[in-house]
C-alpha cells in the first residue's frame, strides 16, 4: 500500500471518528442534561455548564467537556482505566485539533490547522513521530521518520510549484531529487 493510500485511509478514518466523537458527546449531554433536570422525557431549552462529567457504571469519568486554559471548548474521552483516548480542543491561535491514543497513553494520531492549512500526524508506539502531513507556503509537505525518530524522507513543492523529494539516512545525510529536463 502506498504512502498516499495510507494517509487517504487515516483521513477517512479521522473524518468518521470525528463525526462519531461529536454525535456521542451530543447524546451523553443531553442524557446528563435530563438526570440533572429530572426531566425522563429529555424536554429541555438551555443547558449551561463550565463542565460536565460523564461517569460509567463503576463510576469512573470516561467524558469530560470542559473549557481549556484559552477560553475555547475542550473534551476528552477516557478508558474506565484513566487513559485518554480521544481529546478534541483548539491550538492557541484558536483552530480546532482532535488527537487520538494509544492503549499507553500516548499520542497515535493528531489532526489540527495550520497557518496554511491542515495538518496530519502519526505517532509509533514509542511516541516518536512516524509520519507528518502538512502544508508550506508552496503547498502540500510530507515527512516520513524511521523506526528511531529520524527524518529520511521529504516530499514537498517548491517555489515554482514542482515537486522535490528528499531522501536520507538516518544521520540526517541525503540527497534532493528535483524535477527537471
């Protein structure tokens, strides 16, 4: 499968786990407005809260919607055992990011904005970057890191819109394949 094929299929991953985040939050704060309305048939107008707890059977906060230190709106997913999986917030130029986690904690993929558009990256299990999608002032970017962390590969446009790629060893050591004649 190709670099390209994969970073379609985590898009449209990332797009269906976004929408399903966001139809589930919807859902849980209705059901939370209800029990704390005593309102069983969910007949409500405004809801207003700086946080909402949403806790499981054992009692265990598995969603939180909350404000982050910026002002913007923040809401995490966690496992019954404490462990994020999923956090959708905004950067500090207020534009919006989603992340999603690994069983360890950390980071497995992060979606955001970009001055110039969007970015995608993935993580290894180690948390080390793995491959980053993203834009420049010429267009599209796309890194690739090896097994250690090491950047040795490079795809982007450049000043004259033509494609450059870069590939290198992991001592940062390579060579620029540029399009021409």
């Amino acid at each position: 499968m190709t670099m390209e094929q994969r970073m379609d299929q985590l898009e449209k991953r990332n797009k269906r786990l976004t929408v399903a985040l966001t139809m589930t939050v919807v859902a849980m704060a209705a059901v939370v407005t209800m029990a704390a309305t005593g309102d069983k048939d969910g007949r409500f107008d405004t809801v207003t809260a700086r946080h909402i707890w949403v806790k499981n059977d054992a009692g265990d906060i598995v969603v939180t919607l909350g404000v982050a230190d910026n002002g913007n709106g923040l809401i995490y997913t966690q496992s019954a055992k404490g462990k994020d999986l999923v956090m959708l917030g905004s950067t500090v130029d207020d534009q919006g990011t989603v992340a999603t986690y690994q069983p360890n904690g950390k980071k497995l993929v992060s979606l955001g904005a970009t001055m110039g558009g969007g970015s995608v990256t993935t993580y290894q299990p180690n948390g080390k970057e793995l491959t980053a999608l993203g834009t420049s002032p010429n267009g599209g970017l796309v890194y690739v890191y090896n097994k250690t962390g090491e950047h040795i590969v490079q795809m982007h446009a450049d000043e004259y819109g033509n494609g450059v790629v870069w590939a290198g060893n992991r001592k940062g050591m390579g060579r620029t394949l540029q399009p021409g004649p």
